[in-house]
C-alpha cells in the first residue's frame, strides 16, 4: 500500500526541476534525501508503536511535546494537501499539452481545476484495486524504459550522473535535494493505517522503513537511466515534462506516449485524491472548532461530501497554477511536509531522551537533517511557507480567545 501511495514513478514528474537546479546530479539527490526520509521513518516508527490507533504528526506531537505545537505540525502537513493538487494542476496541463499541444496552456489548467473539483463534488473515488493495476502497468512502463535505454550506456559517461565537478555546487545541491524530497511524499501516511494492519506494533514501522528503501533504490535508477539518455548540458523541450521527452528519445514516439499518459492518469489520481483528502481535513478541524465550523465543517446534505471545502481548495489550485511554477508549487509542498516531518523527529527524541535510550541519536540526525533541507528550499517558498505559518498561529490564537475570555 505504501508503495501505491507514492508510486514508483514518483521521481519522473520533477525530474526536470531538480536536474535543472542540481546541475545534473539528479541521481545523487535522491539517494541523500533518502537518508533524511529513512531517518524520519524509523521516527515514524516509533511513534507508530506508542499510538498504534492514532497515525498522524499532529497527534504524535500534540501528545509528546505540546498540542499547539501539534496544532502547527497538523497546520503545515494541511499545505501538503493544498499544494499537491495545485501542482497535479500544473503538471497535467503541461502532459495534456504534449497530446494536444494546439490547446493553450491557461485553458488546460481551467480544464483541470474543474475536472478534480467535479470529481470530488461527485465523491467519485478511485478503488483500490484500480491503483494496484495503475502500479503494474506503471512498473511495465519502467521496465519498458529501462531496455529501451541501455543502448545509452555503451557511449555513456557512467559516473557523471553521480558526480561532476564542472556542474557541482553545494549550495544548489542542497536546494535541489530540499526539491527531490517530493519524492518520498507521502511515506508517512503508512502510519495512518495502523488501525486496519494485523500487528500493526511490529509491521507499521518495518513497512515505512522498507518503503523508503525501495522508493528510494528504485528512483535513483529511473534517474540515472535518464541522466545517461540525456546528459545534463542538454536543454528540455519544456522542464516540468523532461522525463516525457527523454523517454521518447530512449524508446520512439510509443515510449513518449506511453509514459506521458501514465502519468498523466497517475496524476490526476493523485491530484483529484489530494483534494479530496484536504477538503475532508478541513472538515475535521471545522467539526473540531479549531476552524470556523459553520464554512469548513459543513457536509452537503446530497451528496455528503464537504463542497466548500473542495471548492475552496479547487479555487486555490486554479489561481496558483497560473500564478506558480511547478517548482515553486513543489518546494511549497515540501515546506509543510519538512514540518511534519521535524515535528515527529523532534517527538521521537524526546521520548527516547526522556526513556534515556540510546536511539535517541536516530531523530536527532532526522531533525538536524530535515531543518538544513527545509532551510534550503528557495527564498519565495520559505516566504510564502512563513506566511502560511503566521495565518496556522492567528488562527490558533484566535480560536483559543473566547475560551480564555470565558474562563
């Protein structure tokens, strides 16, 4: 489940940013992200032990440090939510483009927004079963791209997409690994499913450590497979598809098609998803109070579903995916998910400090490592980031208010 939750074609969506913002290295990006996620999936684990029914970053915060420092892990992991169908919005405009290329882009994006939006007012969900066959026909499309590339490698350059000291920069680096992070998205929702999972204590932290590995193996050689197609120093037809163009160089005009409609349902899956499972947060914090109930903790009486909720977030995706790039929309999501994430390490250590064991060093390391990456991220999404934060605490000051007043 976990690997159908993130999906092993995860690293082809950003391939182009990031390789653009690495300087090719790419591959070397993902494998050092990876070491910051495995860090934070043992946290996870952890946590995952302690409040086997609970699964979530808000409460294993909430509980073990603070609950207004819950509140603000829960009010970053919200912008993950947001964020992941505006650059969904992006990024199929962009694929759809690349079958229809006559239709401009601002109407694909119109096309887009509505299409997640109607779905969700329908409550159209996507079955389980309809994304375990997506994931084999995506691990047929890899497949498929791996073959169709190794005739690359005789003429290749094989220790470049690791390494190059003509394109290397430290700081760029670590812009770009703070981006690769997406990758990994959505690991920690294996937590969630602690309730549903047969000894859950033992198998819930096995699974997140496990996942991260083979995301993390399995995306370092689709990225190196593409760095060897098409060395760094080339330019993309258009970045935010460049996996889809590298594939039609790799295998022909069936390979480009190929991968470029797998993605594109993949991520209209997860775009559509995204916006569902925000509206429906939303709906959970106005039924709690922490939002105002009467807007967000509405249900429609028809179709039971939380329409407000989703067309508010269906308008945000609309106007940020003309107002953002993917990158941008990218480095945002991650600025919410690198909260969550130091938030859980920072609980996890001081429950291993307070129990005076010596894995306590674990977290730590995930902590330091995800506040240098967060740290990374571009100047406009740690601004707007910011911004996001400083509307998380006046609304949680002004929702505790008329409690105090009271009192």
């Amino acid at each position: 489940m976990g690997l159908i939750i993130i999906q092993p074609t995860a690293p082809m969506p950003l391939f182009g940013v990031v390789s653009n913002k690495a300087g090719g290295h790419v591959v070397s990006t993902i494998l050092v992200a990876m070491i910051g996620m495995l860090l934070t999936a043992i946290s996870y684990g952890r946590m995952a032990k302690l409040y086997p029914s609970a699964g979530s970053a808000y409460t294993y915060v909430g509980k073990e440090i603070h609950p207004s420092l819950g509140f603000l892990t829960g009010w970053g992991l919200l912008l993950d939510y947001v964020i992941n169908p505006l650059i969904c919005v992006i990024w199929c405009s962009k694929a759809a483009g690349n079958l229809l290329p006559m239709i401009p882009y601002p109407a694909w994006v119109l096309f887009f927004a509505l299409l997640f939006t109607w779905l969700n007012l329908r409550n159209i969900q996507a079955a389980a079963a309809t994304h375990r066959n997506l994931a084999i026909v995506m691990f047929g499309v890899i497949a498929w791209m791996l073959a169709a590339s190794a005739k690359f490698f005789a003429t290749a350059d094989l220790t470049k997409p690791f390494y190059d000291p003509a394109t290397y920069s430290w700081a760029t680096f670590s812009s770009a690994t703070a981006l690769a992070v997406l990758t990994y998205i959505g690991f920690d929702a294996i937590s969630t499913l602690s309730e549903e999972t047969v000894d859950a204590e033992r198998t819930i932290p096995r699974a997140t450590v496990i996942v991260c590995i083979l995301i993390g193996v399995l995306s370092a050689i689709e990225v190196y497979v593409a760095q060897i197609v098409w060395p760094h120093g080339e330019v993309f037809p258009d970045v935010d598809t460049a996996y889809v163009h590298i594939a039609g160089r790799a295998g022909g005009i069936w390979l480009f098609h190929a991968v470029n409609l797998t993605l594109l349902v993949a991520t209209i899956g997860s775009g559509s998803g995204g916006q569902m499972a925000g509206a429906r947060l939303l709906y959970g914090m106005g039924r709690d109070g922490v939002l105002p109930e009467t807007f967000f903790g509405a249900i429609d009486a028809v179709r039971q579903v939380p329409a407000r909720n989703v067309l508010l977030i269906g308008a945000i995706a609309l106007t940020g995916a003309y107002l953002m790039t993917y990158e941008l929309g990218a480095e945002l999501l991650n600025f919410g998910a690198f909260i969550g994430f130091m938030g859980v390490n920072l609980a996890a250590f001081l429950r291993a400090f307070r129990d005076r064991s010596i894995v306590c060093l674990a977290p730590a390391l995930g902590f330091l490592l995800c506040f240098y990456m967060w740290l990374s991220l571009s100047g406009n999404a740690l601004k707007l980031g910011a911004a996001w934060a400083a509307i998380g605490i006046i609304v949680r000051l002004a929702r505790r208010q008329p409690a105090a007043t009271a009192r």
